[in-house]
C-alpha cells in the first residue's frame, strides 16, 4: 500500500487567505496565535457525552427532524476521502414497515480541539438531516445555528493544517 500524501485543509480559499497562514506555520508562529484565539477545549471526551451535546444542539435547532440513533467520534474519518465528520441514513424494511437511522460520526481529532470548532462540526452534521447537499440553503442553515460557522470552519481548518505540519516537524 502506498503511502498517501497529507490532506490540504485549504484547497480551495483563495491564495490571499491561504498565504499569511503558510508564513506563520513556516516561521512557527501559527500555533500560537491560534491557541491565543481558541484557548478553551471543550470536556466532550466520550461517545455518550457527543451524543448528548449533539441532541443539546438538535433539541435547540431542529426539533422537527427525525432522532438520531447513533453518535460517535470515529478514528478512521481522517483518512477515508478527508472527511471530518459525516452523515449516514439507513433505510430498511422490517415486515410491513420502512425503519429510517440516522447516524452522525465527527473525526476522532475532534475529541483534542477547541469546543467551538466541534460546534462547528455538529453544525454541519445536523445540517444534513435536514438538507442532503452542500448547498445556499445548507450554508444558511449552518450559519443560522452558529452565526460564525464560515470563519470556524476556515480556522478549524487552519488548525488542522497546524497539526499536521507539527506531526511531521523532526523532534530534536
């Protein structure tokens, strides 16, 4: 199996964007300034406590979509397709009836984040119980129930490209 090349959190910002962050991840200042801008990470260590947090989000948001019946960090996302989370349905039939689950999986590296870029994440996903592609309609959705989602998800995205880099710095 052949090794894979990191994922570019940032494909597809503009350059103007993307720029200043590759400057300050050279000279190593990027962590820094980052951890001066998220200090807090969030207590959501467990499946059961995701799970709650995410029916909290729900329960505020989208109370007429159908329950979720499964909620989880999961540690293979980061590798399959760059996913950072995802959202399943899964339809079956039992007897007479259509039985519909709803699953939500956030990327393990969620669980070693700061709290407002795992709001981000639920966001998304629970935007996908309502509307299916990423579309205006989704988008808006998503800044409805976090009014900053499109600058924690570049910033999310920045800490991402951070850890990665600081993976692969030589110790020593």
């Amino acid at each position: 199996m052949r090794p894979t090349a990191a994922p570019d959190y940032l494909a597809g910002y503009p350059h103007a964007l993307v720029e200043p962050v590759r400057r300050r991840l050279a000279d190593g200042t990027l962590g820094g300034v980052l951890r001066q801008r998220y200090p807090r990470m969030h207590a959501v260590r467990t499946d059961k406590a995701l799970y709650d947090y995410v029916q909290e989000l729900k329960d505020e948001h989208l109370r007429n979509t159908p329950p979720l019946s499964k909620v989880a960090f999961d540690g293979k996302l980061r590798v399959l397709g760059q996913a950072l989370g995802t959202h399943t349905r899964i339809s079956r039939v039992q007897g007479a009836k259509l039985k519909s689950k709803s699953e939500i999986r956030i990327a393990a590296v969620f669980r070693e984040m700061p709290e407002e870029f795992l709001r981000m994440i639920v966001v998304h996903e629970l935007a996908h119980l309502r509307i299916r592609d990423h579309e205006k309609e989704f988008y808006r959705l998503c800044q409805y129930m976090e009014p900053a989602y499109h600058q924690l998800e570049f910033d999310a995205r920045v800490w991402l490209t951070w850890i990665e880099a600081e993976d692969k710095r030589p110790v020593g």
